[in-house]
C-alpha cells in the first residue's frame, strides 16, 4: 500500500459509520472502536521530552487528544501518561517504527502498547454526522450554512433536504448547545409581508421566537417571528454608525429594531428612528429604555414616505436639550472632598435642526423613496452652505442590483436609477460624494448595496410643483 492510500485508509479509520436509511436520529447508531498503538511513558518527567522526540509519530486527528492516561496492565508511574501513534505503527512490526521510536524503546523510555479507542456520536461533527446519512449524490451542498438569532438557528433547505428536515435539525442542535430552536423558511423574506416577517416551520424544540441579540455593544430583545432581523447585516450597521458624529441628527426611515439607531445613540447621536411595523416601533421602544439611550432616540411608527418629510420639518421646529449628569463613582465621590453629586459637573446637549444622515435601509424598494428628497428644504436654503457651514445631509439608501467582479456595471446603473428618481443627472460617482458600497451577496447573481451621497442642492431646494386636481 502507498503512503497516499495509508493516509487515507487512516483516516476513514476516524469516520463515524454510515446508514443511508436512518431517517430518525439514532444517537446511539454512531459508535466506533479504533485500535491503535501507545507509547507509554515510564517516568512522569520525561512525558514532554518523548512528546518532542515523537512529534511524528503521534497521532493528529482533529479533536482526539494524543496525551491519554496509562491502561491498567502497564506498569508505570501514577503521573505518567501514554502517547497515541499513528495508525501506521503496528507494535509487531518494527519496521513501522521510526528512528526515534525505536531509540525510545530500546532505552526502556516508552513502551508500547495496544489501545482501544471508543468514539461516540458526541465526538463526531454536524458535518460528519450529516455525511453519514444523506445519500452519496446529495453530498454536493449538505447543508451548514444558517443563520443564528438569540437562541434561534434559521435554517433555509432546498427541496431536496426537506426529506431530511427533522434529522438536520436534531443534529445541528446537538452540536450547537446556545442553540434551542431550529426553523425553516417557507417562503421568501417579504414575499407576502411587507414587514419583511416570513413564514416558518418549527423542526426542532420550542416555537419560542422571543430572543436576545447582542451586537455593537447593545442588547436587543424581540419576537423574530413578528419583526425582520439579519444577523449577517452586524458588520454593515457597524460601518455606517462609524460614519456618525457625536452630535449630530440622524433619520432612520426603516429602523427596525434599532440595529443603527441604538448603536448611534450611545455614541450621542439624536436618532429619530421610524418603522412602519408596530412591532418593530414596541420592540424599538423596549430596547432604547433598556440600553439607557432613549433620551436620544424619537422613535415613530409611520408609513416612510410621510415621515422622510414630516421629521425634517419637525426637526426645524425642535428646540430639544438633554442634561446628562455624570457617571460618578462612589470612590470619586468619597474621595473628591466629599463632594455631593449634584455638584459634578454635568453636560447639556441641545438637539440640531438639520439632520446629517438619511438611513433607507429597505433594499427591496428603498429607492423609491427618494422623491421624497425632491423640495425637501425648499425655502430654507439659508440654513445651509455658502450661508452656513451646515451641510446637506448625506443621504444612505440601500438597493439590491447584479453583481460582477469589479461592480462597475452595478455602480452605473445604481448611480443613474437613484437620478432618475430624484430627477437629477448625477457626474459619476465623483459627483455628490457618491460612494456605491458592496454590503454582500444575497444570491448567486443578486448583490446587497448602499448608495451613500450628498443630497444634491438642486434636488433639496426645488420648488415643487402642486399637482392639479381633476375637478
């Protein structure tokens, strides 16, 4: 036999045993017994000398420890410990032996031995453990990937798995122990709900959809079964909150949950939050109290369109100021002189007029709220640059397009469908500071996007038109 065939004869060895039928977990099914070769160290001392001597000669399969107790019929002393060989080394054939090996031997430093090795289903992966029982011709894209929410994990099978629905489910909650609930989706996300919800089957443990989300140092607690929540959307709410200054406004049209407006407000940003979905604005509500930032978030439930322009202007009526008292220890307290704690100094925010960011998060259909930008500050050009240094503020809208290896294509056609809805022709992406970000792939030909740019002063100030009425 070669060396490739004993490598792979070796490690099939490892692999836990097949039952292409099994269509209800058997745990107790996969059980294996592996005979391998040991060398047990005599004395306790040298055990991290043999270690190094033997570093190839020991065995290295992923999640099996080489460094194993003695058995009971060696002779050793009570702290020593025996070293698991490759599967190659037999003890009656010395030529399997290395160099060193037999060094060791020879000088009564180890002593070989047989061991049993039993493997159990708690030793083998959610991938081996599925390999096992899905037939050979659907092996292409066993299903891993999904997503976890709280306690959650969200599964999305192709058809050809739903056979092996319930067994995928126990496996994967198995071995995910933060995991208490599998689902599959039944339907695509907003097909039939413009809140973005989306019918779901239960395969494993309760139909308890009440979770807790950590992220950008918030804790967010909702109903997934009632609001729209993406995990694999963390990084992206973190890089445009990173985009926010301490003191600015910011409109959150599609909020959600707060995924960008609770992470804004601690950083001392105003947010005025919207979503049209009344559970949503309740769970936006519950969060901003419990992650302490609800001076700074104005949360709504209003349809978007509405709110783009109604927020502006109340916004150039609010005269909003927060008096925020110190975080105090009582150390500092006590040691300051006895100083009361009225008497730290406290900070007095007062809430800007102009909103500096424009949050459109609904790539479904974002873009069609862009009209909404057309005379929104119409009359109220003095409140902006040259007259001021205020400037317009950046608009971030989301959309899905085509994906390509450079995103050029994507980048035109983005830049001229956000002009054709606000009638205006943009230069590239140089004009209005445009920035055409790919956020990721949602599909095998269909890409997430966020279009960020200055809301041009042409669009801003246009006088719009009234539509006449058909009398």
């Amino acid at each position: 036999m070669n060396q490739s065939a004993q490598t792979l004869a070796s490690t099939d060895m490892f692999r836990p045993p097949i039952n292409r039928a099994m269509r209800s977990l058997d745990r107790a099914f996969f059980r294996k017994d592996v005979y391998l070769a040991a060398a047990c160290v005599l004395d306790s001392k040298q055990i991290a000398t043999c270690r190094k001597d033997l570093h190839s000669d020991i065995l290295k399969i992923e999640r099996l420890p080489p460094i194993r107790s003695v058995p009971p019929n060696i002779s050793a002393d009570k702290n020593s410990k025996c070293l698991l060989l490759k599967p190659d080394t037999q003890i009656e054939d010395k030529s399997s032996w290395s160099s060193k090996l037999h060094n060791l031997v020879e000088s009564q430093q180890v002593r070989l031995t047989p061991f049993h090795l039993q493997l159990d289903y708690n030793y083998w992966t959610y991938h081996d453990i599925i390999s096992a029982i899905l037939p050979e011709d659907e092996q292409d894209e066993i299903p891993v990937g999904f997503s976890v929410v709280g306690h959650v994990a969200h599964l999305n099978l192709r058809d050809q798995y739903l056979p092996y629905k319930t067994l995928i489910a126990s496996v994967l909650m198995d071995k995910n122990p933060t995991i208490l609930t599998v689902i599959n989706k039944i339907d695509d996300v907003g097909e039939e709900n413009e809140f973005r919800t989306f019918k779901y089957e239960v395969l494993a443990g309760p139909d308890d959809m009440n979770v807790e989300v950590k992220e950008q140092d918030c804790i967010f607690n909702f109903d997934y079964s009632k609001v729209y929540w993406n995990t694999r959307l963390g990084t992206e709410h973190q890089r445009l909150v990173s985009k926010f200054k301490p003191g600015e406004a910011v409109c959150d049209v599609m909020a959600g949950v707060g995924p960008f407006a609770l992470p804004a407000a601690k950083k001392k940003v105003w947010v005025w939050a919207n979503d049209l979905n009344p559970e949503s604005h309740k769970s936006l509500v519950a969060n901003a109290n419990r992650n302490k930032v609800n001076q700074f978030v104005r949360p709504s439930c209003e349809d978007g369109h509405s709110f783009i322009r109604s927020s502006s202007y109340r916004l150039l009526e609010s005269k909003r100021q927060i008096t925020l008292r110190p975080k105090v220890s009582r150390t500092a307290r006590t040691t300051e002189n006895q100083k009361p704690f009225h008497q730290f100094p406290s900070e007095t925010l007062e809430e800007p007029s102009i909103f500096s960011h424009y949050i459109l998060n609904l790539p479904a259909s974002a873009l069609t709220f862009l009209p909404n930008f057309i005379g929104l500050y119409n009359g109220h050009d003095h409140l902006f640059y040259p007259h001021v240094a205020v400037k317009l503020p950046m608009i971030h809208v989301y959309c899905f397009s085509t994906k390509s290896d450079d995103n050029k294509a994507e980048e035109v056609k983005i830049c001229g469908e956000i002009g054709r809805q606000l009638g205006y022709e943009f230069e590239g992406t140089s004009d209005a500071e445009m920035e055409i970000w790919d956020v990721r792939d949602v599909a095998p030909q269909k890409r997430m996007f966020c279009a960020s740019f200055r809301l041009p002063a042409e669009v801003a100030f246009r006088k719009v038109v009234p539509r006449a009425v058909d009398s």
